[in-house]
C-alpha cells in the first residue's frame, strides 16, 4: 500500500472528516463510502455499506456519520463512489487495512435486502483516480426505492454531538458493560465516540461527578488502560478512590439487576481505525503519536512556550480540531480566546491545536467555534466551506478544575 487510506482520500480532494473513526468522506454533493472488499460481490456488482441490525446493537460517530451519508445518497441527485478496502484480518474484532483499490466504484444506487444490509449497487466500470474529478460532475446517483430503510431516532449525532450530548450515550454504554461484568479501554471510548484526550477527561469527570450525586458506584471505573488493566492515576485523584479494582465490582452489583440498555454504544470491530498505522503500539514500543509530539517540538517557538505547545499538542492527539490535520509542522497551539500566555494561562486546557491558517484566522476572528461548531466568516468561506460546520471540542470550563498532569494522567494508556 503506497500511502495510508485517509491521504488517498485528501489527494482526490475528498479528505476525511476524521482520520480515526470516518468510514467515507463528502464535499458538497460528492460523497466516496469506505467498504470491505469481503462484502464485495464481484458478479452482481454490489457490495455491503451498512447492517441495519448493528444500529441496535451499538453506535459509534464513524456509524453516525455513516448513516447520514447514505441519507443523502437515498435521496438521489448527488455523486456517489466506493473505495474498496481489504482488511488483515476480516475476522479481527479491530480491522486495519491491509490495501484498497485506488480507483472509485461510482455508484448507481442504494438498495436494502431483507436481511436488512444496506448495499451499493455499482456500475459497471470504475474510475481511476485521475478522472474522479471530471467525472464526479456529471455522476448521479439515483434515488433510493420508498423511504429510508433507518428509523430517524438511529441517527445518534455522535459524529457531530459536543461532549455534553454524547454522555447519556456513554453513561448507558457503560451500564451494559457493568451488566457483562466486562471492562473497556480508553481508546475504544475515544474511538467510539469521537473524544480527543481534553474532552474524554470532561466526559469521564462529568460521569463519575453525576455517580457520585446519585449515590451510585463511580461508573468511569470501568474504563482502564490497555495494559494494566487499571484505571489511571487521574481517577483516583478526582475521585479519591484507591481500589478502582474494588469500585469496577461495585458496579457489577449494583447494575447486575438493570434491565437491557436502551442507547448502544461502540463494540469493537465498528471502531476500526481507518488505517493500519493507527493500530495499538506493543508496550515499550514508540507511538506515532510520539514520533509526532518530537517533530512538533522542533519548530522553533518563544522560549516560554514549549510546555504549553506540547500539552496542547497531546491533548488533541496531534491533529487539528477542525481539519484532522496530523503534519506536526503545519500545526501551532494556540491560545483561546480570553487566555493570555502572559498571564499563565498555559495549561493544555487554555489552548487548541489548530493548523497554522486556521489559526491565523482564529487570531483574526474570521474564525469562531460557536456552540462547539467552526464557522468561518463570510470572507474566507468560499476558501474553507468544506470545513465549515465542523464539529470542535473546545472544554473551557474544564480548566478551571484541571491540570495538564491530570489530563495526561487520565488518558494515558488509551
């Protein structure tokens, strides 16, 4: 495979919303799906995008943003394309990618069977990917058969939600894992439902906190790192509980009683990263985002700013809150509005990383993250429509009740 999955998308000019957990991508009315070349079937031309029945199973944003995507082809009138990906393992209960063909399949139309899979039903010929372009002017799709096959109350948000909307989500997610007496890692919470280190503390906090006004074990216990199997440092801090292993039984017995959980959550094979390099490092191993975390660290920064950059740096996984940018050279922390580095405002709460335009921009307040959404200004929008309305996790009450140690220490072992 000469280059990842998410950087073919970005050089056909279709990148992905989210390089972690997006299952396709759109721009204005193009829309390319990532599938499976297992559910590829090479007489009929068709292959699955979509199980019906996994929407009451679990969810998870690349889910979300799944379904509203094939909202939008159902109705027709847009251009619509696969990209056919082949799996290491098709039977892993985490798929990374092995290959994938580099020309889009266009697609004809949208079908369901009455197993309840949602299938693309191709054309006869595939696009390289130099003619993409050209020919996604003139493509359309035609409209699906009735209505759409999802029930509107499928469509959870979670690829679009803040933080404070997707905590019912996780709060019942995690009951089903008490249910099982079962434990999850921090990635699989982060993954599932798209939370960068910043905000998986204030879900995490926020949870507990409302355990702990309730009266019930503190639910959060249930989310360890990947290898110890332990909570981290951070929760006993904010909770002051020393036995999270005493605590995760705790919870066992109180929900063992609780009926079904009426909001699913991620499972592991529908939270697959989208490429092969984001796989899990083994322990003593050097993660990419470590690698990155140094290249960022060698562009040349006032002198009293380093700590503040890499905490910022860490704190959103090394990639852009509005682009999914990851090229630690293109990248700048910079400094919310309302927070001056002159007066120690330098914890990883009082800034975002942001690519070097779109902090510029911000700077400039041609760019605003209202509501936890980027807007841009009426005089660079015809520049950067395709980012407008992005999803932005901006916590800034969280720095009034934390520190970059205790974020770190939180989400370390993800």
């Amino acid at each position: 495979m000469a280059k990842s999955i998410s950087r073919f998308f970005a050089d056909i000019g279709m990148p992905l919303h989210n390089d972690r957990w997006s299952w396709g991508a759109e721009r204005g009315n193009v829309i390319i799906l990532r599938a499976w070349a297992d559910e590829y079937d090479l007489k009929t031309r068709r292959v699955g995008v979509l199980h019906i029945q996994t929407l009451v199973e679990s969810a998870s944003a690349g889910r979300d943003e799944r379904v509203r995507q094939l909202k939008k082809i159902w109705q027709g009138g847009i251009a619509a394309y696969t990209i056919v990906a082949t799996a290491v393992d098709p039977v892993a209960s985490q798929r990374s990618i092995a290959s994938y063909r580099d020309d889009p399949f266009p697609i004809a139309s949208i079908e369901v069977d009455d197993d309840g899979t949602l299938f693309a039903q191709c054309a006869s010929k595939w696009v390289s990917a130099r003619d993409f372009p050209t020919h996604a002017e003139s493509h359309l799709t035609d409209a699906g058969n009735g209505d759409f096959p999802i029930d509107g109350s499928q469509e959870t948000g979670l690829s679009s939600s803040n933080t404070q909307a997707k905590l019912p989500y996780i709060r019942t997610w995690l009951i089903d894992v008490a249910r099982r007496r079962s434990a999850v890692k921090y990635a699989e919470l982060m993954n599932g439902f798209d939370l960068w280190y910043g905000t998986l503390f204030t879900a995490l906090k926020s949870l507990g906190e409302e355990c702990v006004a309730a009266g019930e074990p503190v639910i959060t216990s249930l989310v360890v790192q990947k290898d110890t199997g332990r909570c981290s440092d951070g929760f006993r801090k904010v909770f002051g509980i020393e036995n999270d292993a005493a605590e995760r039984e705790r919870c066992y017995d109180y929900w063992s009683g609780a009926e079904l959980a009426s909001v699913p959550g991620p499972q592991p094979q529908n939270v697959a990263a989208a490429d092969a390099e984001t796989t899990d490092p083994e322990p003593g191993q050097q993660t990419e985002l470590d690698k990155r975390v140094a290249r960022f660290m060698t562009v040349e920064v006032r002198q009293q700013q380093p700590a503040f950059r890499k905490a910022v740096f860490e704190a959103y996984d090394g990639r852009c809150a509005v682009s999914g940018c990851d090229v630690p050279e293109a990248l700048e922390a910079a400094h919310l509005a309302g927070r001056n580095w002159r007066e120690g405002h330098n914890e990883a709460t009082d800034g975002i990383l942001l690519r070097r335009d779109l902090h510029t921009l911000y700077d400039r307040g041609l760019l605003d993250f209202d509501d936890g959404i980027a807007r841009f200004s009426p005089r660079v929008l015809h520049h950067y429509a395709s980012l407008d309305g992005a999803s932005v996790d901006v916590s800034i009450e969280s720095a009034l009740s934390v520190t970059s140690d205790e974020l770190g220490q939180l989400a370390t072992g993800g």
